[in-house]
C-alpha cells in the first residue's frame, strides 16, 4: 500500500534510513529525524504494516525570478534491501510527481546519487555545483558565526547576495540559517562571517567529520577562485503553466507579444501532456492546454525533458531548435540550489 506518512509515525523511516544510508553519522541523521521531519511530508509503501521503501518531499521557498513558489526537494528514495527490483521506487515517485503537479509546484529537484536512477522519469541536470576557494588577502579575517540576532541582517544579505547573480534559488530567512546551524554541527561543521577592513563582505562555512569539506563559500567574485564544479542538481517540470509564468520574452525580441503553438510529451505527468497555447510578453508568460492529444506534424513537440533543461538555461536541445522564435524567448539565467539535505 502507498500512503504518506502522519507526523507521529515518521519515526518508523529510521529502520530504513540506517539501512539505506549507513555513511550518515548518528548526529546527522538524530538531526534530520529531528528537524527535516517537522515539516516535511514522507510517502512509503508498505507490505504486512513494514515500510518497505519511501521517498522525502523537503519543503523549499524558491525564488524564481521575481516570483515566490514552494518547491519539494526529494531526498531520502530508499527501499529494503530484500524488496529491490520490485517497481516500489517507480510507483512512490510516480505518485509523488502527479501529488506535487496536483499541488501546483513548478518544479521539483533532487541531488541523485546516480543520475540513471532519475533520468528515464525525465529528470535533468540543471545546476553544476562550483567548488571556490577564498582568494589570499591580508586585510581579509574570518570570525565565528554571532549571536542569533543577526539571523534575519545575515539573511537579507544573502538572498540580496543571490539576487545579484542569479534567478532560481532557495530564499533565506531565520529560520534557514538556525536549521543551517543546526544541520552543520551535526557534522562538526561551523560558520564563518568575513571582512575586509572591518566591512563584512561574504560568509563561509565547512564540516565533515571524518573528511572536512566546504559547504559554502558566498562571497563577491573579486575573493574567490573557482576549482571545479560539477554537476549536482537534477529537477522536474512539474506544472508548466507555473513554471513558465516568469519566462518571458527577451528584451532583445522585436515583438510585444507572442503566441506559440506547442506540443509537449510527458509520458507521467499527464497534466502536461499534449497542445498547448504559449502566449507570451516582455513581463512573463501563460499556457492554456487546448488537447490532450497530439496531432503528428501540426506543431513542434518537446519532452518534458527538454523543456526542463533549456527554460533552466542549462542547455538547448536539439528539438527546442524547431519552437518558433526559440531565440527570442528569455529562459533563466543563474541557478543556485546548493542545499544537500
């Protein structure tokens, strides 16, 4: 059977948890039981009253330019050792698509331990997490994370930091960096506020208790180097007249207004399948499904997929080449989903 979880049973999932996920320390995973766990929703599939397998829906505001949505974060997609290769993982994340699509999230994302497990349910990269490091400066000084009256100052400063650079993110606010905290110590990880002549320019952090490694380093371009990067998020389109309601027309477009007619295949969100109307102006844009049904080579036609990667501007594929007036359309630009639980 597949239900969600109520509150006072989400403490059943630890079994399964430890199981899964034998890497996780006993502080980390004492602190995601106790806080990722108030509020966010678990559907399970059960056999003879056992969780047998489980997916996590972590809540997130996002930003999505200029527009305030919520966003599930899956984690936490485990099944039993002994009920594998049985579909379990196939029908829970199924069923939390068409849940999440139903709600009206824009989009989901995921951080996969292996892309494979998530590309057949048309999942895509979108987000290379970069690997920076604090330019040497001798004006430059680190200090410990203040007092918690800063909280709300030190969240101002990061979503005007994010705003800065890019248009898809998760938003700060005091109870983010109080959970943040909290999810650092549980690795012996600490936050640090840097200066430069006594002005506080950017903060960083790092944990790990057996390897140390960076968490974050948020901080103007002029201070850091970037290592490396690598790809780390993949997301969904979920509800495509909420997604595109801030994709817009470029500034560059000679048109005012446009309406594009546009076929969209999606093999398990049915919601998002079929014709569509795509009007669109200078400020965002809407779509009204006009069948559910696809004429062959009345109009272009896109995955899911495909749509997912290029409105995120991680990449253009080939069949968004053949949408009418592809160029003058304005997809994101700068997407930022550093978080890991």
């Amino acid at each position: 059977m597949i239900r969600y979880l109520k509150a006072e049973e989400k403490e059943r999932c630890r079994v399964l948890w430890r199981e899964a996920f034998p890497d996780d320390s006993e502080p980390f995973t004492d602190y995601y039981f106790e806080e990722k766990m108030k509020d966010n929703r678990v559907i399970v599939c059960e056999e003879d009253s056992r969780i047998v397998s489980m997916l996590h829906r972590n809540p997130y505001e996002i930003y999505l330019r200029g527009c305030v949505c919520r966003c599930d974060y899956i984690v936490g997609v485990a099944t039993a050792v002994t009920e594998r290769k049985k579909g379990h993982m196939r029908a829970l994340l199924l069923a939390a698509l068409r849940d999440m699509c139903g709600e009206r999230m824009p989009f989901t994302f995921l951080m996969p331990a292996r892309e494979a497990l998530y590309r057949p349910y048309d999942f895509r990269f979108i987000f290379d997490q970069p690997r920076w490091v604090l330019q040497y400066d001798p004006k430059l000084r680190q200090t410990p994370f203040p007092d918690h009256a800063l909280l709300k100052d030190l969240a101002d400063w990061q979503n005007a930091w994010l705003k800065r650079q890019y248009e898809v993110f998760a938003l700060r606010n005091e109870a983010y960096l109080e959970q943040m905290e909290k999810e650092l110590a549980s690795e012996d990880g600490s936050i640090s506020l840097i200066s430069h002549d006594e002005e506080f320019i950017g903060m960083s952090s790092e944990w790990g208790l057996k390897e140390r490694e960076q968490r974050f380093l948020y901080i103007g371009e002029g201070c850091r180097t970037e290592m490396s990067k690598k790809p780390a998020i993949m997301a969904r389109i979920l509800c495509l007249p909420e997604f595109v309601r801030a994709i817009c027309l470029s500034e560059r477009s000679t048109e005012t207004e446009l309406t594009i007619e546009l076929g969209v295949n999606d093999l398990f969100v049915s919601a998002n399948q079929g014709v569509w109307s795509w009007k669109l102006n200078k400020s965002g844009s809407g779509m009204v499904r006009e069948s559910r049904f696809i004429a062959r080579g009345r109009v272009p036609v896109v995955s899911i997929a495909d749509l997912t990667q290029w409105l995120f501007g991680y990449e253009i594929p080939d069949a968004v080449k053949q949408i009418p007036h592809w160029e003058e359309i304005e997809p994101f630009h700068g997407v930022f989903l550093d978080e890991v639980v």
